[in-house]
C-alpha cells in the first residue's frame, strides 16, 4: 500500500533521480538568495557532465557579479579583463581548437564595456560559446543603469526611471549580434521557471554542441532576475521579469543554424 | 482501466489528473541541504503539488531554509531541483503500487 511505503523506502540510491552534478564543486555560491546566476552555472554544469567534456572545456569569465565562476565550476577557467572574455576566448579557441571553449557575461560587461569585442567575435564567427546574463542592471556594483535597462526602470543611477531623452533607448544586443553573418545560433532564455530551465538547458547544450559543427558563434541569452538591485523579493522579481522583461526581450530562437528565424 | 489516468475537472489537483486505484503511482521525497539552502522560496511555488514550504527555524546563516512540510503529496517530480538556484535539493523517486 502506498499509505505505508515511508520517505525511507524512497530515499534510497536506486531511487535517486536527481542530484546536484559533480562538476559543480561544493562552494557555497555567493550570489543573493534567488539570483538566477546559480541556476545558469548549474545548467552549464550538467551540460559539460552529460557530455563529458569536462578536461577538455575552458571557460572565460571577466568582471560581473560572475567573477568567481572559477570557485564553483570543476574545470578549467580564465579570468579576464572587463568585457574582453570573446577575446580571450578568440585567443584559446585558435590555440587550443580541439577545447570547448565559453564565456559567461552579463549585460554591463558584454552590452556595455565589451561591445567592441562581443560584435567582433561574433562578426569573425569564432567558434565559441558565448553565455550573455540580462538582468537589466549593474549587479555588483550596487544596480546602476545598464544598457539593457528598460524604460521608465528605476535603478540607483536613474532613480525616476530610464528617460529615453537623457539616458537613450534601451539595447537588444541580441537581436544585434544575430544580423551578423558570423552568428550559427542565437537565442533567448529564461531560468525562472521548471519548464524555462527546461529549454534553456537545451539551448546551452545546443550551444556546445555547435562548437564541433565550426560553422560560428552561439550566443545564448539568459533572462534573469536580480532581486538585490531591483529591491524585490526572489518570487516577486521573477514575476516582475516576466511582465515587464519578456515584452522587450521576448524568449525564444532569433537564429537558428545560421538563418534568421521567420526570415527566409 | 488500469493504469490510465482520469481527467476530472473538480479535482484541486493542478494538473486535474486522478490515477486509478491499480496505478502504480509515483512516490517521492526531497532531500534539501539546510546549510546550503538560502531560503528564496523560489522552490515553493515551483512545486505543482504543494509539497515545500519554509522552515520557522533558520540554519547558521539566518536562513530559513526549505523543508517538505506535506511529504505525502510528493511525486519527485524534480521541478523543485531544477529550479534551484543553489542546487541544494536531491529528487528520489520510486513507483509504487497500490
């Protein structure tokens, strides 16, 4: 009967059906409870741990609230200078072609800082993986005004709302990159949900996996939420994000195989 | 009809799906590690059955951290897992037969 089968008939290790991947090592993350880095660098992990590429992934990280990406992922990482990761990423990749290689930035280090590097790489089409978090925000250095802020969001440097007349138009450097010939596989996700992680999973795997086709750059775009600088609680943020993020960064595949979706 | 689930519209159920008595049904059970958890609840309303809530107590850092308060409506369904920021949940789950 199933009144009598008790947690610990089921909390054996022939039932277990999900654990957090050895890839990731047991730090405790840093990051604000509900920020949807951990989930990212999760997904990263389990992606490398089912491929089982482990010894042969490097990964670049520059400034951000990801800085100390290299505490919590098992592999080998490269730290680099603020917004320049594509290019050290070029750098590793043309050294070491046989690795899989990916950088994980946010939006004020690859919209803001590295806009130069992010269009050359992916204009150049290099054959990495480029992980690109959109929380709309500076994160770590106290929630200033990022390129991706939306309109009208307030953040500690433009406490009445982002004014397109003195602060300019917010920028889908997504929708960017994928107008250039270099790009294989562009596309936007989100972490906030079961079925999001879900897709967003599939997408970073995808993302890998191109890297042996040699046809060009995959950039995926995961929208998260920053509840520290947005002043929300976790739960509240991620509803907030879906009701204001996802009408201006709508989830989904912009290019898919080197062509635009919808475009023929 | 054994082993195939009714659809009724009344259940409160999320997902409206009832099993018939020779199902086997699927039981589950959380693990949550309470001094990795940091309690953001992101995990509560991911769980379709109801099944986490947050504990009145807090670990060594002041959290409160997330516990099974309804441990038999659990299918280890893992959504709770994978939405986990953290990655402080481990998912087990085993088909029992009624």
């Amino acid at each position: 009967m199933a009144e009598n089968t008790g947690i610990k008939d089921v909390v054996r290790d022939e039932n277990l059906v999900y654990k957090k991947t050895s890839v990731l090592t047991d730090k405790v993350m840093h990051y604000c409870p509900g920020c949807g880095h951990g989930t990212a660098h999760r997904l990263i992990a389990e992606v490398i741990e089912e491929m089982e590429i482990q010894s042969g992934t490097i990964g670049v990280t520059p400034v951000g609230c990801a800085v100390l990406m290299y505490n919590y992922l098992d592999i080998d990482m490269q730290e680099a200078a603020h917004g320049r990761a594509p290019a050290v990423a070029t750098a590793i990749k043309r050294l070491m072609p046989d690795k899989y290689v990916f950088t994980y930035q946010g939006d004020g280090d690859l919209a803001a800082i590295g806009t130069a590097e992010t269009i050359h790489a992916c204009n150049r089409g290099e054959n990495i993986a480029i992980f690109f978090i959109n929380n709309g925000i500076y994160g770590m250095t106290g929630g200033q005004m990022a390129p991706t802020t939306l309109l009208g969001m307030k953040s500690s440097t433009s406490p009445y709302g982002r004014d397109v007349h003195m602060m300019g138009n917010p920028l889908k450097m997504t929708e960017l990159v994928a107008q250039l010939p270099g790009t294989w596989y562009v596309t936007r996700q989100a972490v906030h949900t079961p079925a999001s992680v879900r897709k967003a999973k599939k997408a970073i795997r995808q993302a890998f996996e191109n890297q042996k086709l040699k046809k060009g750059l995959s950039l995926v775009e995961i929208v998260s939420n920053c509840n520290s600088g947005w002043k929300m609680s976790p739960v509240d943020s991620n509803k907030w994000m879906a009701e204001n993020m996802f009408p201006f960064y709508p989830p989904g595949d912009i290019k898919l195989e080197g062509k635009l979706v919808g475009k023929e | 009809m054994a082993g195939i689930p009714i659809f009724e519209k009344h259940n409160t159920n999320k997902y409206n799906i009832l099993y018939s008595d020779t199902m086997a049904k699927p039981k589950g059970s959380i693990i949550v590690d309470r001094e990795r958890c940091k309690g953001c609840e992101i995990c509560v309303p991911a769980c379709p059955t109801g099944v986490i809530s947050l504990a009145r107590e807090v670990n060594s850092k002041g959290y409160h951290f997330s516990y099974m308060a309804n441990p038999d409506a659990c299918t280890g369904c893992t959504n709770c897992a994978i939405v986990c920021p953290d990655g402080v949940i481990t998912v087990y789950r085993k088909k029992v037969s009624t």
